[in-house]
C-alpha cells in the first residue's frame, strides 16, 4: 500500500513539473566568439543563430560571478522605446546596445576568467584567459570557478586599445 501511495505521489508530483514546464518555443540559445579583439554575443530560439526574423527581447541584463556566492549587474541594456521596440537580429557586441537601444549600465571590460550571466537564457559565458570564449549552463558554472580559481585579470595596457576585452 505505501509503495502503492509513494508511486502516485510521484506521479502527481511529475505531472505537475511538466505543466509547470515552460513550452520549448521559449528557450533561449546563446552562442559566443571572439571578433577581432571583442566578443560577439548570439542570442536565439531555436538551434541556428541568429535565427530568421531575429528575436524579440525586452532587456538584456549580464552579471559577472566572481565565485558561486558573488555576482554583480555589470551590463543592461534596453530599447530607447519598449512598445514599438520589435525585434533586435539576435547578434550583440558585448558592451553595445543593439540598435534603437540605450545601454542603462555600461558594462566593464570583460576578465578572463570569470563568469558571466546573460538574461535572457541564463547563459553563462566567460573569456578563458587563453584567449578563448566558451559558453556553458548552470550545472557546469560550479567546475568552471574551481578550474579558474588562480586565474587572474589580465591588466590592460593605456597605450593599446582593448575595445573592453581584459
């Protein structure tokens, strides 16, 4: 009788997981990489970016985890008008507000090393201090501080332009 009760408890329980499931259409994709001495940002629906007919966005919010307990809002951005803002391509270069929008934060530059949160998706990216960028999910966030724990800032030199890479 209990293991009769336990399996319906766990079958309510998994059934009301799966209405409380947001729908696959709003998933968000991101995809990253190095242009030229920046990092180009891909924000998507669906697997190709950017996707047809771009996306339709709100804000975009980046917070940089120092380690699994410090973040901070270092980036947002929004259209300069919401209701007629539409759709945006999908493709952001980090530090600059799509068109027709304001940066309301302006972000640092990037450190390598440290993970960065982008809103919509939560997508973590980060720049490895090899010079790489690399996106990765929550589960992964955890082993990637751990692997970059003794990684330090690369410091920026005046004299060179950086375009917001560190």
């Amino acid at each position: 009788m209990q293991t009769r009760t336990a399996l319906l408890a766990l079958l309510l329980l998994t059934g009301s997981l799966l209405v409380l499931s947001p729908a696959r259409g709003d998933d968000w994709h991101l995809a990253a990489h190095k242009k030229g001495d920046t990092v180009e940002l891909c924000l998507s629906n669906g697997p190709q970016c950017p996707q047809t007919g771009g996306v339709s966005l709100s804000s975009i919010s980046v917070y940089r985890w120092d380690n699994m307990h410090d973040n901070a809002l270092v980036w947002d951005a929004g259209p300069d008008n919401p209701t007629t803002a539409g759709n945006i391509s999908g493709l952001v270069t980090w530090g600059q507000a799509p068109k027709g929008w304001t940066n309301k934060l302006a972000p640092p530059v990037l450190v390598c090393g440290k993970a960065y949160l982008l809103n919509p998706g939560a997508h973590y990216f980060a720049l490895t201090c090899g010079g790489a960028v690399t996106v990765f999910d929550a589960p992964q966030l955890e082993q990637f501080l751990r692997d970059n724990k003794s990684a330090t800032p690369v410091k920026s030199d005046p004299s060179k332009d950086t375009m917001g890479l560190e």
